[in-house]
C-alpha cells in the first residue's frame, strides 16, 4: 500500500491523504479543512472501493459557482498517481 499527498486547488480543504493498495482499493482517505462532517462521510463512503471507480463516480463535481469540489479534488488526487 502506498501513502499519498495531495494539495488541493480552489476548495475549502487544504489536502488530501490517501493510499492506494496493490489491488487498485483506495483507503484512509482524510481531508484537512473543508467541510469536516460531509468530507469524513466521503472517506468512509470511498473506503475499499476501487479507485478508478472512485474517478468514474465523483469526478466533475462542483461546489457552488465553483469549477471543481472536495470529491472532484480527491478524483485528481488519485489521477496523478493512477491512469485512469
């Protein structure tokens, strides 16, 4: 399993951190800053799934007026370490 970092662009949170086993899965995702009770609930939503499935569902996201969100932020995490 790999631990990954990612700073996040045009959201409330800050980073993101993650892993990425073997298999594809992704887990302990955790958001700093943002919306603390929606972004944990995405955590455990995302726990264990596949991460190109993870892309496939949230990316393209908003959050308001703006271009891009927290689980559209987590899509590009993953994208940069994964070709998806």
């Amino acid at each position: 399993m790999k631990h990954h970092t990612y700073f996040t662009e045009g959201t409330c949170s800050a980073m993101i951190e993650f892993d990425i086993a073997d298999d594809g899965t992704l887990h302990n995702v955790s958001f700093l800053g943002g919306c603390n009770g929606n972004l944990q609930g995405i955590g455990k939503l995302v726990e264990g799934m596949d991460a190109k499935a993870v892309v496939h569902r949230l990316q393209g996201i908003r959050c308001g007026f703006k271009e891009t969100s927290c689980p559209d932020q987590l899509t590009r995490a993953i994208r940069e370490v994964i070709d998806c």
